[in-house]
C-alpha cells in the first residue's frame, strides 16, 4: 500500500482544488497501473468542502494511522510541497517507521529515493 503525500492547504481556494485535482490525477493513474495507494488530498477533499477543517493539525492522527499500514510514502511534488507541513510531518512518520520515501518529481517521471 501506497501512501501518497502532496501539499494541499493554502488561502486561495483555487490553489486547493488544482492541487485536488493533481492528487486525484496522480492517484488515479498508480491506481490503474496497479498499486494500492492511499491519498488523503484525494480521499478527504470532499470532507473539507463540508466543513472539516483542512489543515495537518486536523488530520495527523488520521493520516499518522493510515501511514502505519503502508509499505512506502511517494510525495507528490507539486509546488509548495517543500513548504507544506503536512508533507513534512508525513516524511518524517514515514521515515520514523521505516518506510521508504520516493518523490514523484512530475508527470510520468520515475521515483527517485530521497
């Protein structure tokens, strides 16, 4: 099982929802490529659209939980996902659990351990 970090969090809500869109683009294609992946931008944005707060304060327990039944945690690397401090909290549950680390530099582009 595949954990699939991205940023997601910002003012502007246009900035939310393309960075939806990429988890859910991205997500879809490992999907059909055959793995088992987990992504909470794609799998909670609709939660947040009705209220649920947004922000890593929120989701760390869920997402720390569901990191503990992965195999692997692939970061995304759409903008801001350097600074976003829901994909560093998830690197380093990841890496605190042994969990290799890849990044998904951009579309099509092969992992690389980090």
């Amino acid at each position: 099982m595949i954990y699939l970090a991205s940023p997601y969090s910002d003012p502007d809500p246009l900035i939310r929802k393309a960075r939806y869109e990429a988890a859910c683009d991205r997500t879809a294609r490992m999907l059909q490529d055959g793995a088992l992946v987990y992504s909470p931008i794609a799998h909670s944005h609709a939660l947040a659209e009705r209220g649920l707060p947004g922000d890593w304060m929120f989701w760390a327990d869920h997402n720390r939980a569901m990191l503990q039944r992965c195999d692997a945690l692939v970061v995304l690397a759409l903008p801001g996902w350097q600074e976003s401090e829901g994909v560093r909290a998830e690197i380093v549950i990841a890496r605190s659990l042994g969990l290799p680390v890849h990044l998904d530099a951009a579309e099509g582009a092969p992992l690389e351990a980090s």
